[in-house]
C-alpha cells in the first residue's frame, strides 16, 4: 500500500460515523433566545442591549482592558492600522504566510506590507529571522526605523497566532522595542489560546480577534479589538459608528470613520456562544487527541502539530506535517472528492500576482509550511454527542 493510501485510510477510519466538514459552527445554548429577544425588541443593528454586553464579555475572558466589537475581524483590523495613523509612506512587517485579511487592512491604508518569514513549530513570525532582516534592511533615526532601501517608516509589526498557536510573542516585542515598532497581535484564531497562562491578543499594543462562521465560537460574522486603553476603545467605537457627533437637534460627523460596528444580532448570537467555550473548547482538544491516536501510528508519514511549551491551545485547526511531500496533495485532493472537509493551508501571499512586488525576506520556511501541511476536519461537532 502507497503511504498516501495509508494516510487516506487512517483519515477515514478516524472519522468514521462522525461529521467531516471543515468546521461547521455549534450552537449549545442561548443563541435563539437572545436572536428572539433582538427582534422583539427590533434592535437589529448595533444599537441593542447585547454589543456592550458581549464586549464586556470579551475583555473579561481574555482578561484585556477593554474590547471594540466589530462586523468582522477584517475591520477590527483595518480600524486599529486607520487610528494608528498608518498610511502612505508606512510599511508594515507582515508574515507571508497568513490569511490575506490579515494583509488587505495595511494595502487599504495605503501602506506597503514588508513580509518576513516564519518558523516551523509555531508558524508564526520567526524572532531571529526577523532581527537579522531588521539588522540588514533598516536603521533608526529619531526614533523611528526607516527601511535602507525604500527609505519609508516601518511602523508595525503584524504577529499572527496561526491556527490558535501561540507565535514567540514575547521575543517578538523585544525586537519591536528595540527598533520601535507597534506589535498588534492577529489573534483572529486564537480565542481560547494561552501562553504561560495569559490569553493571545494581551502581549502587543493592541490586538484582533474573529468571529467568522468557521472560528471557536462565532457570530456570524463578526470581530473585535483589543486595547488596554479607555481613550483608545471609545474612539474606535466612535469611528466604528461613522464618527457621529452625539446630539438631539443635528447630523455632525468630525472624523472620516467607517460602518464597522458590530449588529446587535451578531453580538447576540456571540453572547450565547461565549456562555458555552469551555465545552467548545474541550470538544476541540478531543478532535487533537483522536486524531493523535489514529494518526500517531504513522508518524513516519506525517506529524500531528502540538502546542508548544508553556502554552494552551485552542485547537482551532487540527494541522499535520506531511514527511512526504508528494503525499501532502495526493491525500488533499482524495478525501476533498470523497467530501471530507480537508484544507491546504496558506498559499504565501508573496507568490500572488497581488502581493508579488512587495519587500520580503528570504521565505524558505512559509514556502515549505505550505507545501507539507493540512488543515483535518476541526469542527467541535466531530466528537459532540
């Protein structure tokens, strides 16, 4: 038998008689009362009880100071770049391998993305890659890190929790001490992730979190930030509502913001959701240890990713590494045509036509994190009973 045969093999016998989409969201609890509850009340955009509530409920899991709901974690995103005056003549360091929503926010504000590389246990940004490029492409003056060769302002960096594991945060805002860049976390995967018992998205400046239909818990769609800071959170709910000026007598805006808020409906079904992560999360820690017993049998053919030390995952994606790499697309391909909600990760986003001509690193690591893993059917409804 072929090792991909065998691999396929495990898969299907693994999920035998259980769900095989991708990650098809669960509903527990409150979710159709409170839905109920907005449309008695004809609350149903975002004004309503339930978007303060639920940012309320945000900031107290994730134990940050304050939490700005959003429509989704794209916006979160592009708010947080838009306040922080990021814009042409900016670049913002980015990993290449990542959604590209985590990309699109920096282009929208008319800054460049700077790609760096990542490293393989974690697959987030790599500190020493990282420091070394930082040494070789930029320098500081007054304060600020000017790219040698673009000569534009490095302002940020963009550290993503890739698939809920924790990346080296807190190598990585030493670095961004020392050079004076922002450390805005894209925890958009990452609720319910820990490390050294503090939750991803409270390490950096600021941070962002998602909660598209595919996430631990969802609200349809939806995001939010994350900011320590009171001013901060009340001006990007003020620019989250087109920056209107409260009054009884006019219509007066004095900045130019965006319809970004998050809907009353959405926090809702948020609300509800958040009542039950903790059973989530176990479901999703049992998808790992399943797979980890059918597929730890092979291990010479491919390598269930584990949380690394002194942290707690979500398990939002169940990735492997595949050994083989002729074996990676060969297993992809077969079980996707047999329905089994099996996905690649990443492309690189610095091989798109769309990203081609941006500044990079060298990206050995992001080419081969692409190339030899898979994201496995992850959703909590696998081993719900």
């Amino acid at each position: 038998m072929k090792s991909s045969e065998i691999i396929i093999e495990k898969i299907i016998h693994c999920l035998k008689k259980r769900d095989k989409s991708h990650h098809t969201p669960l509903f527990l609890g409150n979710e159709k009362k409170y839905l109920v509850d907005c449309i008695k009340k004809t609350y149903v955009s975002y004004v309503g009880k339930f978007v303060d509530l639920f940012e309320r409920k945000i900031a107290n899991y994730t134990k940050s100071n304050f939490a700005v709901a959003t429509s989704s974690g794209t916006s979160a995103l592009h708010l947080l770049l838009n306040y922080h005056g990021i814009g042409k003549n900016d670049e913002v360091l980015v990993p290449s391998f990542t959604y590209v929503a985590t990309v699109n926010p920096i282009h929208h504000c008319g800054a460049d993305p700077n790609f760096v590389d990542i490293e393989l246990n974690t697959l987030g940004v790599c500190p020493k890659k990282l420091e070394k490029y930082l040494k070789k492409t930029a320098y500081i003056k007054n304060k600020v890190c000017i790219n040698k060769k673009t000569k534009k302002k490095i302002k940020a960096l963009i550290a993503v929790h890739a698939h809920g594991f924790p990346c080296e945060i807190t190598k990585l805002k030493k670095i961004c001490k020392k050079y004076n860049l922002l450390l805005f976390e894209d925890a958009a995967e990452a609720l319910g992730s820990f490390y050294k018992k503090k939750h991803l998205g409270t390490f950096g400046d600021a941070a962002i979190l998602s909660f598209n239909g595919n996430k631990t818990i969802t609200t349809g769609s939806g995001g939010a930030v994350l900011v320590k800071n009171y001013k901060i959170a009340q001006k990007l709910k003020h620019i989250s509502t087109q920056a209107k000026i409260p009054s009884q007598i006019d219509m007066a805006f004095d900045y130019i913001g965006f319809n970004y808020r998050m809907s009353n409906v959405s926090a809702a079904i948020g609300c509800a959701q958040l009542e039950k992560i903790n059973k989530i999360l176990k479901l999703k820690r049992k998808n790992y240890y399943m797979y980890k017993n059918f597929l730890g049998k092979i291990n010479n053919l491919v390598e269930i990713m584990k949380e690394p030390n002194n942290s707690k995952t979500n398990y939002w994606m169940v990735t492997i590494v595949f050994k083989n790499l002729k074996d990676r697309n060969v297993v992809l391909k077969t079980l996707r045509l047999k329905g089994y909600g099996l996905r690649s990760t990443w492309r690189p986003l610095h091989t798109l036509k769309i990203y081609k001509n941006c500044q990079k690193d060298n990206m050995a690591n992001s080419l081969k994190a692409f190339k030899t893993t898979v994201n496995l059917p992850s959703s909590a409804l696998i081993n719900h009973e």
